[in-house]
C-alpha cells in the first residue's frame, strides 16, 4: 500500500487546491505520502509526479534535497542526534556513540525490527537544552546516557505514542478545517496586487518617457 | 523604436561595447571579442549562474564587485572589467573547486581533446590543486538509457543536461538528486532517459559525464575529421557534422543553425549513421535469378536494364521513391524518365503524403515564419513522431514566446497541451470541420473541442499572418480529406502560408524538381508548358502520369513493363504492403536501386548499389523549400555509385545523352530549366554564410543569407576542435562578406484556389459504428523500417506497437485488464495490444504504422472509404 489511499488522496487533493500551480502542491504532497507510509515509496513519487503535472525524476530531485524527506525505508521512530557547535560542546558526538551502541546499529542505519532509524543532525535549535535531540522532529534534551536507554524503552514500549507520532506525521500538513481564505479571493487579490502593479510601473515609465524627452 | 531595437553601450575591459536590452553580459563581451569562461552558460539555454565560473568585476554603487557574467543583463553605462586579478583569482578559485571532485581521468574519457573543462583549465586554471583529500566515488559508468552514458564522478553538475530536458524537450527525465556535495544527476529508478532527445545532453556536456554509447572508445577527438552537412532522417534539414575516423562515420553534431535546428539534433537523425558501416549495404549489383542471387557487373546490369526499357512503351515505364536522395540526383532520374523516356509515372511519394500541387502551389512558409505566426494551424499529426526538430521549435515558440496554435487532429499529439485549442475529427470528416470553422453548420457526432473558441480564435487574427502545417496523419483513408481540409483552410485564410509536413528525407526537393506525376522541374505544372524545359530535353510526357498507388495498380493489370524502385522499400514503408506485394510479382523487370538491402530488394529483377548519406556531395531541400549542401566525408561503399551517376550510364547505354557529367553541370542545368533556383549558383550554396542554406524561390525569402552563429566551442565541444577539413575554428562569418551577391529569381506562382485543383470528395462516408471501428494508422519515430533496423543502436529501441481506443470502444470489446485484441479488415487479422485513450473519439482505433512489424498495413482497403475493422478480444 504504498500509492496514496482514499482518505489521503481527498487530502492530496485539497493541497493541491490551495496552488495557482499545481507544481507548488509537490512538497506537501511529498510530506503528505510521508506521513502515510513512514517514507517516499516509488509508487507515490510517481503518483505525486501525476498529480502535480511533472516528471517522477523531478520529484525524486526536489524531494532529495530536503533532510525530512526520506526517499528510503525508516524506522517508525527517526532519532536525530544533534552534533553541532552547542551539543558537541555538551557531549553530542558521545550521546551519538552511545545511541549506536544502544540501538546497535550505525549512524544512518535502521534497526532490524524497523522501529528505530539512527541520523546525526546540524544545529535542530534545541542548544539550551544540549546535547539534545529529537525524534520524529519532537525535542528532547539534555539527555545523559540513562536518559537516552529510558527514551528508547519509552518508545520501544509504546508510552509515548501520544506525544510521538510514527515518522512522517506532520501536523502542519493536515487540515482540519476548510481553507481559512476562499480561493477565489486569493486569486482576486492577486489580481488586484498584479494591476496595481501593472499601473505603477506604466506611471514610472511615462515619467521616464517624459524626463527623458525633456 | 521598441525596446528589441534600443542600443545601449557598455565597457568591458576599458573597450565601449554596443549591446541590446535583455542581453547578458557573457555574450554581449563575446560580441566584442572578449571571451568569458564558462560551463553553465549555454547560448540556447535559460541561464542558471550555477557554475560560478563566469564572475567577473562589475561597477556597482560599492565599487567593482565580482558578479556571474551569464546571469546579469547588461545596462546602459555598465562598467565591467574581465582579466583583473580579482576576476583571474575569483575564477582560478572555481576551477579549482570543480577539479576538487574530478577524478581527471581524461586519458580515458572520450571528451579528452575536445573537453570545455580541460581547455578552461588550461587557459584560465590554476596549475596545481590544494586538494589533498579523497575525492567523491560513483559507480561509473551507468547507462541511464540505451544510447546515453552516465558518469556521475566527472559531472561538475553545470546543469545544461537537466535545463534541456526540462526546457528544450520538455521531458524531465533526469534531474539533480541530493544536495551539496552529494548532488548528482539521476534518473527516476525504472525510468531510464528514454527521449527522441537524449543526444543532445551529450552534445553539451562540458565535461566526458554524459557520453552515447555508439561514439564510447571510438575515436580521439584529433585523429577526427568532418565536414558540415544536412541531415536527411526527416525533411526538416537540420545542419550538422559528420565527423569521420579512417573511413568510418563515428558520429553526427548539430550545427547551432538559427533558421532550422538551433544546434539540436534528434536520436534518429543523430544516431542513424550507424547503417552507413551496416552490414545490410549492397556491395555490387545482382540479379535476382530463379536459382538466387548472381553477382554481376555494372555494365551487365545497366545492359539488361536499357534493353528492358527499349521494348517498353513509355507510358509502361514507372518509379517510386528517391525521396532521399540527393536534389542533383532527383533531377538526373526526372530527365532520364520525364524527358527522356517520356514517362510521367514516377511519384516520391508512398502513398503516405499529400497531393504535391498543394506544396508545389501554395504559398510556403519558413519555420522561423511558423513559429512568428500570429496563428499556427496544425493539421500534420504528431509532430514529435515525425519532424522531431520542427516539435522542438513550435514547442519552445508556444513555451516562451506564446505562439497560439489551433490543433485539428484525430486524437491527441506532443503539442496538444500547448495549444489554445483542439478539435478532433472523425476519420474522413477533417474537410466538414474546416467548413464548420468557417461557419458551416457541423454534426456533433463526428467531432470534438471547442469549435466557437477556434472559429473566435481564427476570426481574431489577420489571414495573412496564418500559416498551415500540413501533412497526411492518417495512412488508413484516403489522402483526399484531408487535402481538401489543408487547401480550405489556405484559400479561406487569404495570405496565410502553407509549412509542408512531408517528412521523408529530401520529399520536398523531389517535389520541387518534379518527381511526382504532373509536375517539371520548379514547380511548374506538366500542362503549363515549359520552354526552357523543351530546349533542354528530349521530349515530354504526353500526359499526367500516375502516382505510386495507382502505378501498382495498373502493374496488378499488367500495364507496367519496368519499374524502378529508388530508395523506396514498399514491402515495409507502402501503406498498403498487400497491393505492393502482388503488384510487384507482375511485372518483368523491376529494377532496385538503394543503398541497404531491404525486405523489398528480393522482388527485384536486378538490383544496383548507390552511395548513402556522407559518402557523396550534393543538396537537399527541406520542409521550408530550404536548399543546403550534403558533405562528402567517406570513399563510397564497394561498387557503389551516386544515383544521377547511375542515371546518366543507364541513358548512355540506351545511347542517349543526358547532357551532364559532375554535380555542378547538373546544378547549372537546374538553374537555367527551374525557375524556382533561378539566381541560385552552387559557389552562393557553398559560401560561408550560406551555409545553413538558403530558401527558395529567392524573391520568398527575405532574409537571402543569414549570418549563422559562429561554431561554439563551449556550446558544442567537438565541433571545431576537429579542424582538418572543417571550417577554422572561429570562422566569424562576416554577413555578406565573400558571398556571390544572389541574383533575383524570375519565380513567380500562378495564383489559384488549392481546391479547384484537387479532386471531390464524393466518396459514401459513414459515421461512427458499434462494432466496425474506424482505422487510423500513423506513423512513429522509431519503426521497423530499413533505415532504423539498419542502425545498431537504434534497432534496441524498437517496441513492439500498441493500439488505442477510447473508453467507449474499450468497454465495447469487453476488455478488461489485458488489452490484447484481434484486429480483422480487408481480408487480414492483426493482434494488438489496446490501451484507452480518451481522446480519441468513440468508434476509432489508432494504430502505429508498423505495428505487426508492418501486418497493420494488410487491414487497409483506401480506395473507396475510410478502412473499418472489426475487434475482439483474445
């Protein structure tokens, strides 16, 4: 089940309603196939391709770009050891050589029974608390070695499932209520703006014309 | 004055340049002499500025700061400097970054000796790299289709490959995959590069990552030579080199011609030189004898032949073909069999194309004129399929420069989604729809689109900036429909001009010399008379001859004694293979002359070898009427010989005398009986700024000789590296400057309604039926005809064909899943694979020419309506 199902593409659906273009829709979409499947399959770049009218290839390479997108099977949990200036000051790269101890596996890698995916992370913002780190883009932190064996165990054992969706579930990307702002008035507005710009630049333009035949 | 027109003035290097708005700075300092490096940058492309390798020193409100030169448009007043030691720096710095990651294998690789990257280095780098590091490592290298070559660790991700096949082609099929120092071109996993395209991302490649796989290992770029000449896989005449190593073709670039192909080539064009060094070429002639074949001599050939053609009546003496052979050669066979035989059965065409009085008569148009229309009609099937080149232009002027298009097709094209409007027609009906654009009343069900947007969209604009492309979509009917939709449309639009979509080879140069029944040389009609003609030739035909349907026709009646097939493999390329088949088994001499042996060569009596593309000189003409030369690069095959070499031994042994003895008598005498190429010499058809051709009649075009870009070696690595018979290397033509002044031509077209000269549709017409669906067969690029098959690389890319139906008839047969059906008409059964289309109308099957390597062209029976067929499902 990897293209997007009936319930997700009535979703697709009003993403790609809130565009002009529709090519603007493929992120969203992209976090949107995310959040259903852990990851991008194939089979939802493709159908994604579809939808916003361009080419597979273009959304593997837009997708590609951006660190969210995981464009290869995850574990249902992605834990991003923070390893910049502030959490390596604090210990990061230990917790890091820790968590690949605990977990067994290498930075990258996923666990065999697919719960647990190991990255380091650039600065996540989190400094206060160094060294920290975030699971399924949720913070936590400062973590000590003990802290990080009992997140695992929260995890592993479900008791944070409320607080910690399973990767890809992004609340940004679902709309509970209808577009705050009818389409038809943005494109209204957009109108307008584009006139009133059409006018201000005819304004300087005769101006220019007449300053320069003076 | 518009703003295209204003001047501005800018200094580069302390020297005033003159430049126009909108212009950027890396080619208006090239203008002026001033040579910015560069790898991103490439004139037909939209710039990026992602290299970095262009930054020169700008004067801004802060000073002079470094600013990439390919992504700023010049301003009036402009201050830049190139060769500071800010700029040298700024740019030994970038080149130092790109050589970071580059394994520089260049012993190895095949852009070695012709690579942008190691002649910038060289001219602008640093000698040594601080680099110490281990570079990135890829797989290398990986195919990413069958003819292109990916190497990821040579890439310095400039981005030219990605920005055409999203821009140009219009197929992003490879993109940058990852970010920083992982970014790397990919394609979509299952999804190779497979676009009629993908050549040309080799072609501007400034470094060896993206190679093709005919050329991988073949040669060195310094043991290379070439010589500029005019493609001949379609008729769109796109100027390129052929570049030679020891008598062996290697491979095809496209020249930057402004007029025609923009430096693009496609893969047929590119790649189809592999059947020049094709095992199938012919090496002597033969006769093919109850016992085989029996390998013969020239003049024992030629012998048989004129004794043949001693005891035939003229009107018994036919051809078909020669469509792909040289202007020259065309006119040799047009005066052995019109002027001096008397026959006037020898048509070009395979019964694939349209009545030559519409080309011949109308008012032709140029592609730079097609693509500037106010309103573009296309009545010409699917362009990509055809004239791929032609695809590209119409395709980027409806793109960037919102050139309208009114499409009128029997399903849906490459072209569809740029046009403003669409309307599909049921096979037979395109001639009512025309009428209904102009105002007729028309029946709903044999149509569909938006008739009241294009008959607004026709009334919008002047007539006379219309112009038509115009070609035959549909194999399975009559040609007469849609004809008469082209000639309605040109009468009914007054001053609108016709762009012919003919496609075969050099078709519309045979037409202009008049292989084609009722036509002379220069688009005169046989009937009209012609006193040059007379003072020049032995005789004339005493009256208008037969096109190649009907010449096998009347061979099935035993009317036709010989019959040359030039060029022409009826078996596999006739529409209706049937006919072809038993027309050639009745008559007693049948005389073939080609290049390859094809699956028609075994019905000949005796066959003759001819020289192919490269191995001979000469002229073509294109769709617009555009004459360019043909470069001779390689010693011709074997025995082989030129077709008007043929031609006039053939006449010699029936003791006749065509009056020639070199292309250039030929030409002299083309001059002086068409009055079409009047004014034309070959020494203005060689001259340097001619060399992208030049359009006949003189009087049409306005722009006589157009200055063509000058070769770039940075756009096109390879072409003028190669110098040992090829043009200098910076051959800045200067316009006019050594070109033989054209003198004006006497042409003049005698002015008459297109309709008035065809025939009427008088045919009984049916409608859309529920169980008898009507055939549209149409041609594709890549078939199995001899010259794709004959080419290796080509050959792999061959599919087997599917059908279409729309959703209606698809639920009709009872398909569901599988689409494999059964396919009955006119005696024969063909299995196929449907897929849906929805826009084909309800009661249509659309079919690829080949499909059943050629079995499709058994379903056809023309003659009286459209072909009908019935299906069911396996």
């Amino acid at each position: 089940m990897s293209r997007f199902t009936k319930e997700m593409e009535t979703r697709a659906f009003e993403l790609l309603a809130l565009y002009p273009e529709k090519r603007s829709a493929t992120i969203p979409l992209c976090h949107l196939a995310q959040e259903q499947n852990g990851y991008l399959t194939e089979e939802s770049m493709v159908q994604i391709a579809d939808l916003v009218g361009t080419t597979p290839a273009e959304v593997l390479g837009a997708a590609s770009f951006y660190d969210m997108l995981h464009t290869e099977p995850v574990g249902k949990y992605v834990v991003g050891v923070c390893t910049n200036i502030a959490c390596l000051l604090q210990g990061g790269e230990e917790l890091l050589g820790h968590a690949e101890e605990k977990l067994g596996i290498a930075t990258g890698a996923t666990t065999d029974d697919g719960m647990f995916t190991l990255e380091d992370m650039e600065c996540i913002a989190h400094c206060d608390h160094a060294p920290a780190l975030q699971v399924n883009y949720r913070f936590f932190g400062p973590l000590t070695n003990d802290g990080f064996d009992a997140l695992v165990d929260d995890l592993s054992a479900g008791k944070l499932e409320s607080e910690v969706p399973p990767h890809g579930t992004l609340s940004r990307v679902q709309r509970k209520h209808p577009i705050a702002v009818p389409l038809e008035e943005i494109v209204r507005h957009r109108r307008d703006s584009d006139a009133k710009e059409g006018e201000r630049l005819a304004a300087k333009a005769a101006t220019e014309a007449k300053e320069g035949s003076n | 004055m518009t703003d295209s027109e204003k001047k501005l003035k800018l200094t580069v290097n302390g020297k005033e340049v003159e430049s126009a708005p909108g212009e950027m700075l890396i080619a208006a300092a090239e203008k002026a002499g001033v040579l910015i490096p560069r790898f991103c940058y490439h004139p037909r492309l939209e710039p990026v500025g992602v290299c970095r390798m262009c930054l020169v020193e700008v004067k801004g409100p802060r000073g002079f700061t470094l600013q990439p030169a390919c992504y700023i448009s010049v301003s009036d007043g402009m201050e830049v400097v190139t060769d500071s030691e800010k700029a040298k720096k700024a740019q030994d710095g970038v080149l130092e970054f790109l050589l970071a990651n580059h394994p520089l294998d260049c012993p190895v690789c095949d852009k070695g000796g012709e690579c942008p990257l190691q002649d910038q280095t060289l001219t602008f780098g640093p000698s040594e790299s601080r680099f110490v590091e281990e570079k990135r490592h890829f797989e290398k290298p990986i195919a990413i289709s069958k003819l292109v070559y990916l190497d990821r660790e040579r890439c310095i991700q400039c981005d030219r490959c990605t920005r055409f096949a999203a821009d140009i082609a219009g197929e992003a099929l490879i993109d940058f995959e990852g970010r920083g120092g992982a970014l790397h071109i990919t394609t979509f996993p299952d999804k190779p590069f497979a676009s009629y395209f993908s050549g040309n991302t080799a072609q501007i490649c400034p470094v060896g990552a993206l190679t093709t796989t005919p050329y991988r290992f073949k040669a060195r770029p310094w043991d290379l030579e070439q010589v500029e000449s005019t493609c001949v896989s379609c008729a769109v005449g796109c100027q390129m080199v052929v570049q030679s190593s020891e008598n062996e073709i290697v491979r095809y670039l496209g020249i930057d011609s402004e007029a025609v192909n923009q430096s693009w080539l496609c893969d047929k064009g590119r790649f189809g030189f592999e059947s020049v060094s094709s095992a199938e070429r012919i090496p002597s002639p033969y006769f093919n004898e109850p016992s085989g074949m029996v390998e013969t001599g020239w003049s024992q050939a030629l012998d048989a032949i004129a004794k043949a053609l001693k005891s035939a009546e003229p009107e018994s003496v036919a051809l078909i073909g020669g469509s792909h052979m040289a202007n020259e050669d065309i006119y040799a066979w047009v005066k052995l069999t019109k002027g001096v035989i008397g026959t006037d059965s020898i048509d070009a065409q395979l019964d694939d194309g349209l009545d030559p009085k519409i080309v011949a008569l109308s008012d032709r148009a140029t592609i730079q004129e097609a693509t500037q229309a106010k309103l573009l009609i296309l009545m010409a099937g699917d362009l990509r399929e055809e004239l791929p080149i032609l695809y590209l232009r119409i395709r980027s002027a409806a793109k960037k420069a919102g050139l309208k298009i009114l499409e009128i097709s029997l399903s849906e094209t490459s072209l569809s989604n740029e046009a403003e409007v669409s309307l599909r027609y049921f096979p037979g009906y395109a001639e009512e729809l025309v009428n209904g654009l102009f105002g007729a009343e028309v029946d709903p069900q044999f149509f569909a689109g938006d008739l009241q947007a294009a008959r607004a969209l026709v009334s919008s604009v002047d007539p006379a900036s219309v112009v038509v492309v115009g070609a035959r979509e549909n194999l399975a009917d009559s040609s007469l429909d849609p004809e008469r939709a082209i000639a309605k449309l040109l009468d009914s639009l007054v001053g609108s001009k016709f762009l012919s979509g003919l496609r075969r080879g050099n078709v519309n140069g045979a037409i202009d010399m008049g292989m084609v029944p009722g036509l002379v040389p220069g688009r005169g009609q046989l009937q009209d008379g012609n006193e040059a003609l007379k003072a020049k030739w032995k005789t004339l035909p005493r009256k208008v001859g037969r096109n190649s349907r009907e010449i096998l026709e009347s061979a099935l009646r035993g009317e036709i004694k010989v019959l040359f097939l030039v060029g022409a493999d009826l078996i596999s390329d006739f529409s209706d293979s049937a006919l072809a088949e038993k027309a050639l088994g009745n008559i007693p001499m049948v005389v073939g002359i080609d290049s390859l042996s094809n699956r028609t060569t075994s019905y000949c009596s005796v066959v003759l070898p001819a020289t192919a593309f490269a191995e001979r000189h000469g002229s073509t003409t294109n769709i617009e009427g555009r004459v360019s030369t043909l470069g001779k690069k390689l010693v011709g095959f074997s025995l082989s010989r030129p077709e008007w070499m043929i031609a006039v031994e053939l006449a010699a042994y029936m003791g006749e005398d065509l009056g020639f003895e070199s292309l250039h008598d030929i030409w002299g005498e083309i001059q002086e009986v068409s009055q079409l190429h009047r004014g034309l010499s070959i020494a203005a058809l060689g001259a340097p700024g001619a060399k992208e051709g030049i359009v006949v009649p003189l009087s049409a075009s306005k722009v006589q000789i157009s200055n063509r870009r000058v070769l770039d070696p940075i756009a096109t690595p390879g072409i003028t590296s190669v110098g040992v018979s090829g043009p200098p290397s910076s051959s800045a033509a200067i316009p006019g400057e050594g070109d033989p002044v054209l003198s004006e031509s006497t042409y003049s077209r005698q002015r008459s309604k297109l309709l008035e000269l065809l025939a009427h549709d008088d045919r009984a017409k049916a409608g859309p039926e529920a169980d008898n669906f009507a055939l549209v067969v149409s041609k594709r690029l890549y078939d199995h005809g001899v010259e794709v098959m004959s080419a290796k690389h080509l050959s792999e890319l061959v599919v087997p064909s599917k059908g279409r139906v729309s959703p209606k008839g698809w639920e009709r047969i009872g398909l569901n899943g599988s689409g494999l059906t059964r396919l009955q008409g006119n005696g024969a059964s063909v299995e196929l694979e449907l897929v849906v289309d929805p826009s084909l109308l309800d009661g249509v099957v659309k079919v690829e020419f080949d499909g059943a390597l050629g079995e499709v062209s058994k379903l056809f029976g023309v003659e009286n309506s459209t072909s009908r067929v019935k299906m069911e499902k396996v």
